[in-house]
C-alpha cells in the first residue's frame, strides 16, 4: 500500500474550510465582489486539482479491461453509493407530508445532478475518462512497445483527454443535463492539471534518477537534473506571478459572470491560478503549521456531505449583514462553528457503525 500524502491531506482540509467558509459568506446573503470571487474561483477548482494529484499518486498501469472494472468497482463504493445514499436519506427524513419516493428521486437526480452530492458524481465520470484514456494509451504503448516510449506514451494520454473533452463539450452542449455534462467540461481540466503533475512530471522526471546508457546524456536525464536543481527555485517564482494575477483578476473583473467565451476564459484563468497558489502553498507548509488542516484532510468527504446542512440554523441570511461589520463577521463565526461542530457529532457517531460509514462515505 502506497504511503499516505499527508502535504495532500493537508490542501485538502484547507480545500474544506475554503468551501465551507463560502457556504457562511454565501447562504447568508453576504456576497462581496472580492471575497466571493476569490473563494467561489478557487474552492472546487482546488479539490479537484487535489483529487488528480491524488489519482496521479496511485497511478497503476491498467492493460486490460479487467483491472479497468476492479479499480471502477472501487471507485463506485467510494463515490457512486454515498450520492445515491444521501439522496435517500434526504427524501425518507423530509417533515411529514413531504416525503417523497426515493427510487424516483435517484433518477430524478442523475437529469440534475446539482441536487444531490454533485461533486461525487462528476469526481467519478473525472476520473472514469482519465482512466479510460490511460488504458488505451497503455494499450497502444504495448502494441507498438519498441516505438513508443516515455514522452510519448504522455502525448498519447494528453490527446486521447483532449478528444474526450470535445466530445464531453458537445455532449454539454446538446442541451442534455443527464450525469451533468457541464460539470465535467467545467472541472476536468484541473483534474487533469493535477494528474499529470504528480503522474507524468514529478513522478517521471522530478523525481526518477534515470539511468544513461553506455556513458550517453539522455535528453530526459538532463531535465530532471535542471528539474532537481532549479526546479524549486523556478516554481516559487511562478508562484508569485500567479499570486499577484489571480489579485488582479479578483479585483479588476466579476468572476461570477460567465456570458460569454472572454468572461469563461477569465474565470478559468483566475481559478487556475488561484488553485495554484493554495496548492503550492498550502503543499509546502512547515510540519508544525498544517497539523491541523491534515487531521481535517481526512474527513473531507464526510464534512462536504455533512456542512452545508446547518448552515441556516442561526437565521442570519435575512438580516442584511456585510461581510465587513462586526456584525457579519460574527455571524461568519457563528454559522462556521455551528457547522463544525454539528457535522462532527455525526461523522463521530456514523464512524461507531461499520454498515453506514460505508452507505453514507464509502469508507470501507
């Protein structure tokens, strides 16, 4: 079993918070053009940039159907059965006179997905294509094994998603809201950021000595040691470009609009950079300063099934607030407390049952 990232836990737990600190600003009627921006660009961007990384971690080499449908068998437990579980419980806990049949729910909620746990259902058809792609690129490596190697087994993988995602865009494009197309065509592409850079860069090049044969300089062997000794130093830099683009974008341009191709294509600027700058940041923490956002790195799923659901209990959104009075702040505070310490009574008590842990957050 593949070591545990636990720099990843940590991005993923700040990710949470992030999201989590959306819903306080954003159910309760707080928008800030600058704050709402920077959060509402970064927040899903992030975790799926995490969730690639992640893939990208436990890549496997798949050549064959078989191991496709073992590795999909898991990934079902993991993401399918807690969306179509939450769906359920929501329809059966309704107050009395409002319950409604479940089974007609699930196939309700597969023509609108954002009804349900979205982000589990769009993880899964993420991650679906990427691997169907890696096992045709594998297939094809195999095939012609003296040919293609390295470099390109990559161009071969960077193509076959590229394909995929027109046909994903047309599928959007169609008018169909079945699995939700238009969150894949929105989302892939920083899973694919993050599945690369820890499949292909840092596994690959980064980190692998390679070895020269009969005495010669590899192309390859050269990048990884200019990577090896400049690459940190390179990446910081570009990390502060980032930082100050995405501030920029934040305050010059509304990333809530998205009318047409040049406001997308900021928003997709701003989210990429922005999603940079926590991962890397967040990533290289010192030990004692993410301790914390790793503990809560754990529990992602759980808290993003869970949060949102008490984030009304207090009555604040009807009361006006900004977010720069003490006033708002304190309603922040509030709500974000509620909702912590809400979903972790129950995450604590699901836990103590095997057979619901498993129905309600895949853990087996």
């Amino acid at each position: 079993m593949a070591k545990r990232d636990q720099h990843l836990d940590a991005v993923k737990g700040f990710a949470i918070l992030v999201v989590m600190l959306g819903h306080c600003i954003g159910r309760n009627h707080m928008n800030d053009p600058y704050i709402n921006d920077a959060i509402m660009a970064v927040q899903m961007p992030l975790f799926m940039m995490a969730s690639g990384y992640a893939g990208g971690m436990s890549r496997r080499e798949i050549l064959s159907g078989r191991e496709f449908l073992y590795v999909q068998k898991k990934r079902v437990i993991s993401y399918l059965l807690p969306f179509f579980s939450w769906v359920f419980v929501v329809s059966l806990f309704r107050p009395p006179g409002q319950m409604q049949n479940p089974f007609a729910e699930c196939v309700k909620v597969l023509f609108r997905i954002d009804s349900g746990l979205w982000f589990l259902m769009t993880l899964f058809l993420i991650q679906l294509i990427v691997m169907l792609t890696e096992l045709l690129a594998n297939r094809i490596v195999l095939r012609f094994q003296k040919r293609i190697r390295g470099f390109c087994h990559a161009v071969l993988f960077l193509v076959g998603i590229a394909v995929a995602y027109l046909l994903c865009v047309l599928w959007a494009r169609s008018g169909s809201t079945f699995l939700g197309p238009s969150f894949v065509v929105q989302y892939l592409p920083f899973y694919v950021t993050g599945y690369v850079v820890s499949a292909y860069v840092k596994s690959r090049l980064w980190e692998e000595t390679g070895n020269a044969s009969d005495g010669e300089d590899k192309p390859a062997e050269r990048v990884r040691k200019w990577l090896r000794e400049h690459g940190n130093r390179l990446v910081w830099c570009l990390w502060g470009v980032a930082l100050i683009g995405f501030l920029v974008l934040v305050i010059c341009f509304d990333l809530q609009s998205r009318e047409n191709m040049m406001q997308l294509l900021t928003v997709m600027c701003a989210s990429f950079m922005g999603s940079f700058v926590c991962f890397w940041g967040v990533y290289h923490l010192p030990i004692r300063h993410r301790y914390g956002l790793q503990f809560i790195g754990l529990f992602t799923l759980e808290i993003y099934a869970l949060h949102f659901r008490f984030v009304d209990m207090l009555g604040f959104k009807d009361l006006g607030l900004s977010v720069y009075s003490l006033q708002g702040l304190g309603a922040i505070v509030a709500t974000f407390l509620v909702m912590s310490i809400f979903s972790g009574i129950i995450i604590y008590f699901v836990k103590k049952i095997p057979i619901l842990d498993l129905l309600l957050f895949g853990r087996r």
